[in-house]
C-alpha cells in the first residue's frame, strides 16, 4: 500500500523478523525493504543516510531505523526480533514506514537492564563499536547488543539535541545511569556496646579490702598510722607557715624570709617526728603490757614427783 507523496517517502508493508542468514543484523537497527522502495527514494532525492520513521497503528507506538539492503520481498519488510518486541509487532502485522531527517547526536544517557554491562573491562569500547550497528536512536526504546556470546539490554534514557537523533558518523558524549539491577551496598550497622550494669560491679570481687591483722591477736599499728600522719602533717604545716608574713604558695626573692621559714621548718619537723615516734612506741608499750596481763599457761614451779 502505497501513500502518495511528491516530496516524502511513506509506504506500509507487513513486517516480518530476520531470514536466519540475516540474523548478525540483530545487533542494531537496520531493516530490509524491497527494491521497489528504492526506486522511490532514489526518485524523491532523499539524502543519504537514509532514515525512517516506523509506526505501528495499532498502539500508536513511533520509532526510527536505518536500512540495510533493498533484498526483501515485495510488499514485506523485515527487522530484528528485538525491534518488532519494542513496537509491539507481530509476524505479518501492517506498519507505515516514512523517511526522516534527524540532527546527529552530541549526548546520550544509557541504562543497561544488569550491571553485567558496567562489569565489562572497557564498556564505553564495546558499546562504540556495537553503536557503528545502529543508524539513530530514540528516547525509550530498548536496545539490544551483543558483545562475545552474551546480550545486553540497555535503555536510552536521554539524547541530545532532540528525542531521535542520528549515531552515523557523529562525536557523541555517552553516560550511563545505575544499572536496573543495581543495589547499593548495605552500610555496616555498629554495634552498640552494653553499658555495664551498676548492680553487677557491686557484686564483682574486689581484693584486699579489709582491715590488715597480727597473727599473735595485736592491733596493726598500721591501722593508726594514716590518722597520726595526716594529723601531725597538719600540725607541720601550721609550725612552717606560722614563721613568716607571707601568703602561702609564693616566693620571696632578695631576703632572709626564705632561710627563717625553712630552718623553722626544719626544726618543728624534727619535733613532730619524734613525737610521732613516741605516741607509736608507747602505744606498742600499752598493747605489750596487756598481753603480760592475759593468762599464761604452764608458767608456774616446776615439781618432780619421786617414788
């Protein structure tokens, strides 16, 4: 079926997939029309490369491709699998091919279906090279490359200047959006470390905390010995600041204030230590003197008893 158009190509024709000879041009966007068609395009003058606008009329469903041979059968043309899944298209469905004209590309913005894409030692190469495949590319579609034995699907998000644009001989700027599969990683919770429990640390065993004894029953003078020494400390320190006019915890340069504190020092120094002495040896004389007094066993005569 044929549309009459003195300046623009527009024909429709029943669509088919690829011949299996056909099947490496399943990576890209190329079409076979029949013969007939390029007589039409040759008569209208259409510039090279020659782009088309294919429309399905049954979902409304608007794309564009390139061609690749004029070899199909009258009436029929045929295109990638992946193409006919992206317009909704059956086998033997009618589509309305029209020519077309699109500015070259300067930026496209990809979404690859799995990070299997991303994980490719140089993906930006192997997608310059499948793209030589492709004659445009249009704003959600799906495409489809193939790289070794496996497929990629990738999205095309975004294209610049328009929503169609040409990829035939054009410097393009490309950028790829996370992967569809992609999950970010999971940050690592920190564990929140218990507080120790109050009631817990009463009950822990806690060394040495009781009062220390003489195996022969006598009071440790230790016991009194931090009360004598905290209690005479405080009596040296009256004696020493007593001497002088001056304000404790400074000092005084160019005068006899200096020696006079330190030899009075000295001297109630040596007084206090010997009182300590004395009120701890007479207290060891009182605790010695009651133990005299305690009673003593077998400390009397000694008798021998003769027959």
């Amino acid at each position: 079926m044929a549309f009459q158009d003195c300046d623009r190509f527009e024909q429709a024709y029943r669509c088919y997939s690829l011949p299996p000879e056909k099947s490496h041009l399943e990576s890209g966007n190329k079409i076979l029309m029949p013969p007939s068609a390029l007589n039409r395009l040759v008569a209208l003058e259409i510039d090279y490369p020659m782009l088309f606008e294919i429309q399905n009329p049954n979902t409304g469903r608007v794309s564009y491709c390139g061609v690749h041979e004029f070899i199909a059968e009258e009436g029929l043309i045929f295109m990638p699998e992946w193409m006919m899944k992206n317009m909704k298209v059956l086998h033997g469905d009618l589509v309305v091919l029209k020519s077309a004209s699109l500015h070259k590309g300067t930026y496209m913005k990809l979404q690859p279906h799995t990070k299997d894409f991303i994980e490719l030692s140089n993906p930006k190469a192997v997608l310059e090279e499948t793209l030589r495949s492709f004659s445009c590319l249009t704003i959600g579609d799906t495409i489809m490359i193939t790289h070794g034995d496996k497929k990629f699907h990738i999205d095309i998000v975004e294209t610049k200047p328009f929503s169609s644009v040409s990829v035939i001989e054009t410097d393009c700027e490309v950028d790829f959006a996370p992967p569809l599969d992609y999950k970010e990683p999971e940050k690592p919770v920190k564990s929140i470390q218990e507080e120790p429990n109050e009631e817990e640390e009463e009950h822990k065993f806690r060394p040495f905390q009781g009062l220390g004894r003489r195996l022969d029953g006598k009071a440790s003078m230790l016991e009194d010995l931090p009360r004598l020494i905290a209690t005479n400390g405080k009596r040296m320190d009256t004696v020493a600041n007593s001497g002088t006019g001056k304000k404790s915890g400074k000092l005084v340069f160019g005068s006899n204030a200096t020696q006079t504190q330190k030899l009075s020092a000295d001297i109630s120094g040596k007084e206090e230590t010997q009182k300590l002495s004395a009120e701890i040896s007479g207290k060891e004389e009182v605790a010695s003197s009651k133990e005299e007094k305690k009673f003593q066993p077998f400390t009397g005569k000694k008798y021998t008893l003769t027959s």
